[in-house]
C-alpha cells in the first residue's frame, strides 16, 4: 500500500459517488455527501479488493476499478440507510 494507490482509489471512488448519487436520486445524500462516502468507500474497499485479487488487478486500472466499485457500493449503502432511518 502506497500513497498514491490510496490517493487514485480515494479520487476515483468520489467520482464514483457522485455518479451513483446523480443517478440513483432516491440513495443520494447530497453532492458533498456523495464525494465524501464516495472517498472513504473507494480508499477501504479499494484497498481490500487489491488484497483479495491480487496480481490480477495490479496498477492503475486495479486502483482506479477498485477504488470507483467501493465508492458506488459505500454511497449505495450509506444512501439506503439514510433513506431508511428518515422514514
């Protein structure tokens, strides 16, 4: 693990927030809600899809992948417990 692999799954899971944010508007928190779920997913989930899979996403494209799938999937989650608890 190094800075600039944590760094790339960090930016592109807030990119990848956003997106499911603008798409799903029923699971959006709000854009800088979006980004920041989007971060934390992408930097954690990333990390561990990189521990599981291994050499066979290595480099960029592992970290931009892994980082932008855990940003969708923590905005996802944290969108439906929001949606939840406010009901």
């Amino acid at each position: 693990m190094d800075l600039t692999s944590l760094l790339v799954q960090a930016v592109s899971g807030a990119v990848g927030g956003s997106a499911v944010g603008a798409a799903a508007k029923n699971y959006s928190l709000s854009p800088i809600g979006n980004a920041i779920a989007g971060a934390v997913g992408g930097g954690v989930l990333g990390q561990l899809i990189g521990n599981f899979a291994g050499p066979m996403i290595e480099g960029w494209i592992g970290n931009i992948v892994g980082g932008g799938v855990g940003g969708i999937v923590v905005t996802l989650v944290a969108g439906l417990i929001s949606n939840m608890t406010s009901k």
